[in-house]
C-alpha cells in the first residue's frame, strides 16, 4: 500500500502542477468571456455593459468580450442564466438595482440573490430622468401635473417589466403622486425608447444613460432627475429633483454591479475583479460615464465583500417600500 502511495505521489504532484496551470491561466487565450445583460441591446445597461467590456477586455488580457442580451421579465431571465452557467469565469452578469427589488417582487424567484452568485465589485451610481413623449402638451413638471389630472385612466408609463429600475421609479412615481397609469412593459427602455418618442407611450423614468442623449437633442420632454441634488452634466443641469417640484421625500439612484454563477473558481474572480478595478479608472471609461450622467464608483464597493454587503442593505431598503405598494409577480 506504502508503495502504491508512493508511486502514486508523482502522478499527485503533475496533476496539481496541472491544475494550477490552468487555475493561472484564466482567461484562456482566444476562449471568449460572456457579460450577460438582462435587458435588450441598446438601452442604458446594454450600453455601460459594451463600454466596460471594452475596458476590462485588454486588463483581463481576454480575447474577446461578448455581450449577451438575454431579456425578460424585469431582468430575472438573464440573472437566471448566469445563476446556472458554468462556474469557469467565462459567463457573468452585469445587473442593476433589480437584484435588490427582484426578491421582493417576485414570489418565485428561481434564483437566490445571495447565495447563488459571486460579487465582483460594483460599476457605476445611476440619476434617473422623468421624461415624456415630444407631443405631450406639458413643457414643465407643473404643467405635466395639470395634464396629468385632465386624462386621468388614460396616461400611460414604459418600464423595461417588473422588477427593472424603470419599473421601480415609476411605481414611486405613482405612489408619490397617488395617481394611477397603465404601465407597459418592454424587454429594456432601449425599445421603450423608441416607442416614448413614436408618441406610442406618455411617460418612462429611466437612467441618464438613456435619456441624456434624447433630451439634449429635444427628442423627448424632460421633466425631472430623482437625485436629491441636481445635476451638473450639461444636458441634465437644468432639471429640477423630483423633490424640488413637491414630491418630498422621492429619491433613487440605480446601480450596476457584475457577477459569477457561485462556485467561480477565485483566481477567475480574482483577475476580473482586477480587471474591473483597472477598467473603473479608465479615462475613456469613466469620461463616457460622466457625459451620460453616471458616476464611477471608486469607493470601497469595488470590493467583493462590500458590494455584496451593500446590496443586501438595498434588499433591506427596497424590500418594506415594494411590500406596502402590494405589487408582485409569480
Ligand atoms: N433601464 C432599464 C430598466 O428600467 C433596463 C435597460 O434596458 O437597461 O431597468
């Protein structure tokens, strides 16, 4: 038996020498890493998830990084994907504030937020923007009040579905004002986009990354950002809070954070998270971020174990707010 151990060592030394090659050498050159997007190309977290792509692609030392839009249901689908992907690093997710609302809204959520995933650090801090289709009589927030209470069960709100950031806001947009509209889901505010400003829809509250652009070049009317302060980027500065026009205690700024399915081995987790690190402090990153009205996130969420923290306080923060509006889906 002693000998067989024995001469068993040699062939216990090789395949852990092997095994820690591979371990080193994640990624694997010309082996293409995936960031699922749970929402349609095009729209707000479509966008940060090609500009980061970018600038982790060359820290990584990938290949290629490809963008996956896999959208439905409010985020959930493509949260799902990567919740059952292969644990090799090669498969991640880029979700916002939905991984937070999502527990709360769904009953049967086919995922646990925090126990199926790896946290690799967070992304960005999101405005949002109350905006409207060009052909709303309404050029002001006093003004959309009015039309507002003159087509009372007929105005309609664009969300990307239950559990999106768009549907977030607009469900403490209502509350705030105690009015109702039919809410209309899309598979992202991408598409929600085009239809706003087709004048097929009246109203959507959606990230600064996806409105910045249509509001500087007048495509749709902007009635408010949902940040307690206003803000300086030049085609939102004019804007007043939500708070500012009556709306006392409104106030949501969304976040983007990046994932792993659990079980991702840690050098994987360890070189994307360095790699995310590196891209957060890029020039050309972080001016694209700031133009669109998004701040970088440079504090200590960068960190695993703080962004996972962090997003446990938002599912204690959003969990009671979500309850009390008695919404929720099967
Ligand atoms: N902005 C969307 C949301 O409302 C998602 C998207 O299309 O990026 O959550």
């Amino acid at each position: 038996m002693n000998s067989l151990l024995k001469s068993l060592a040699p062939l216990a030394m090789l395949a852990s020498a092997v095994l820690g090659a591979q371990a080193a050498e994640f990624p694997i050159k010309d082996k293409a890493i995936t960031i699922v997007v749970p929402f349609a190309a095009g729209g707000p977290t479509d966008r940060v998830a090609r500009d980061l792509a970018e600038a982790m692609r060359k820290p990584l030392g990938a290949s290629t990084i490809l963008v996956d839009n896999a959208a439905g249901a409010g985020g959930t689908i493509g949260a799902n994907k990567v919740a059952k992907a292969s644990a090799d690093g090669y498969t991640i997710l880029l979700h916002h504030i939905g991984m937070a609302t999502q527990p709360g809204l769904y009953r049967n959520l086919p995922f646990k937020t925090l126990d199926d995933f790896e946290y690799l650090g967070m992304v960005n801090d999101v405005p949002m923007t109350l905006i409207g289709r060009p052909s709303l009589p309404a050029n002001n927030f006093a003004e959309l009040r009015t039309w507002l209470n003159a087509n009372k069960g007929k105005v309609n709100l664009a969300n990307a579905g239950l559990g999106a950031a768009s549907h977030l806001c607009g469900l403490l947009f209502m509350n705030a004002l105690k009015f109702d509209m039919t809410t209309v889901p899309y598979k992202g505010t991408g598409p929600a986009m085009t239809d706003l400003i087709g004048g097929q829809v009246d109203l959507m509250c959606d990230q600064t990354t996806n409105t910045s652009g249509q509001i500087e070049s007048k495509k749709v009317k902007a009635y408010a950002v949902t940040t307690p302060n206003r803000l300086t980027t030049p085609a939102l500065k004019d804007l007043p809070t939500l708070q500012e026009v009556g709306l006392k205690d409104f106030q949501v700024t969304i976040w983007h954070g990046l994932y792993a399915p659990k079980g991702t081995p840690p050098d994987a987790l360890k070189k994307l998270n360095d790699a995310l690190k590196v891209a957060l402090k890029d020039p050309d990153f972080v001016k694209k971020q700031e133009g669109l009205g998004a701040v970088v996130v440079t504090d200590k969420r960068v960190e695993p174990a703080e962004h996972k923290k962090f997003v446990a306080s938002e599912i204690a923060k959003w969990g009671p707010i979500i309850k009390a509006a008695g919404v929720y889906a099967d």
